[in-house]
C-alpha cells in the first residue's frame, strides 16, 4: 500500500494550478492560432467548423454519461442544464442548432455536415475517446475533465473579436453558438470547480485531477492536430492531404 505523504495543496493552491493548465489550452495550438489571426483560408476555417460539429453533437451524449453515474439528484438537477444548452429544452433551440448556424454561415451545406461523411478520423478517434471516459470514469472525475470551461469565454471572445475583421464573408448570425457560451461556460464551471475541489483532497488525488484535465486538453489539442494534417495552415500549405471518408 502506498502511503501519501506529500501534504495536500490549500484549495486556493489546488484551483490556481488547476486554472494554470490555460498554458495548455487548444487557443494556443498553431491551427488556432492561425485561424484567429486570419490566416486560415475559408476551406480551412469549414474544415474547423465541419469537424468540430461532432464535438458538438457528442457533448450531450457525454453529459448524459456523466449524469448516469451521479446517485445525487442535487447534482443531476445541475448537470441536466449542459444537455439542454446543446440539444435544446422543448421550443427552444440549443448549442447544437447553433453550430448548424454557424456550419451555414460559413457556407457549408447543412446535410454534409450532419452526415458527418466529412469528419477527419482522427477527430472522431479523440472525440470518442472522451466520451468514453466520461462513461467509464468516476463521476467525479468526469466532471473535473470538463473544467477546460474554465477557458472558454477567452476563446469564444477571441473569435467574436477577430472573425468578423478577418473572416468578412462569414454571416454574422452565426455567431449565436460562440456568444451563448459566455455565460453558459461561467456558469457550468461554478458546479465542476466546486465539485472537483470538494472530491480531490490529498496530494495523490490533486495530482490526479490535474492529470484528468490535461487528458481533456490533450484531446481537444489533438482534434487540431487531425486538422492542420488534413487541411494545413495558410494558403501555402493548404490541402496537406485528401480528405478521407471513413
């Protein structure tokens, strides 16, 4: 049996080095980085919204996971609220028809997207394998993989701010997905935060947390990586290789 010796960090030091994995954050990654200085060419930027739309329709399958573990009806009553946000309550349209909205705005055809004939493999691969440890994991650890919210509002205003300036051929409404997310994003981060600070309390478990998120991040930098492969960076080096139907 291994004894944990190394003194626990205060919650204070716990959630600063949680909030440090920024460093880490996919805004950084070159694709990123280049499609937010207006560098990425438009089939690049459809690339971007094409296959980051299975992300977006797996969240509320993820979410419905995590949820399937928590024996607390108090937080099942909060985590329900993230499966809304995407699929959309009764009358109401979500995250996931937004980004079907934006999917068009940048002049995708909306029945390619769904299909997701397009979806680079390695997109699909990453994606599915957080769904899959959202599955297996302990809800607790699900959760505190979703503190990359912690993030989100700087990248979704760093796209409201640089997109209409450099991407002008893109219709303003559809922007609608990255604005709900500012608040959307503060708001889901409050109950992940206050969960993941609650569970994690030796030094071992921290550690363990903080593994958990870069495992998050490193799956969301991976998704870029499946995509500056398949669609390249700048017109000089666009169409690095086919696009492949799986």
């Amino acid at each position: 049996m291994t004894i944990d010796t190394a003194a626990p960090w205060s919650t204070e030091e716990f959630e600063a080095r949680l909030r440090a994995k920024e460093n880490c954050y996919h805004i950084f990654h070159p694709f990123h980085i280049a499609m937010n200085s207006g560098q990425c060419n438009k089939e690049q930027v459809q690339g971007w919204v094409l296959n980051r739309f299975y992300y977006q329709i797996m969240i509320p399958i993820k979410d419905a996971a995590v949820m399937s573990n928590m024996p607390d009806r108090d937080h099942r009553r909060l985590w329900v609220q993230r499966i809304l946000d995407h699929d959309g309550a009764e009358g109401e349209e979500g995250g996931i028809e937004a980004w079907l909205a934006l999917a068009e705005a940048v002049g995708l055809d909306r029945e390619e997207v769904i299909s997701l004939q397009s979806v680079t493999p390695g997109v699909k691969f990453a994606v599915d394998a957080y769904v899959n440890f959202a599955r297996t994991a302990p809800w607790q650890e699900a959760v505190c993989s979703s503190l990359t919210e912690l993030f989100a509002p700087t990248i979704h205003q760093k796209r409201l701010d640089s997109w209409p300036q450099h991407y002008p051929w893109i219709d303003a409404n559809g922007y609608q997905y990255f604005r709900k997310r500012l608040s959307e994003a503060r708001r889901d981060v409050e109950h992940g935060l206050r969960v993941t600070l609650a569970h994690f309390k030796t030094r071992t478990e921290q550690e363990r947390a903080l593994d958990i998120l870069q495992f998050k991040l490193n799956v969301l930098w991976t998704m870029l990586d499946a995509m500056q492969v398949t669609y390249g960076i700048g017109d000089h080096n666009s169409g690095a290789i086919a696009r492949m139907t799986p």
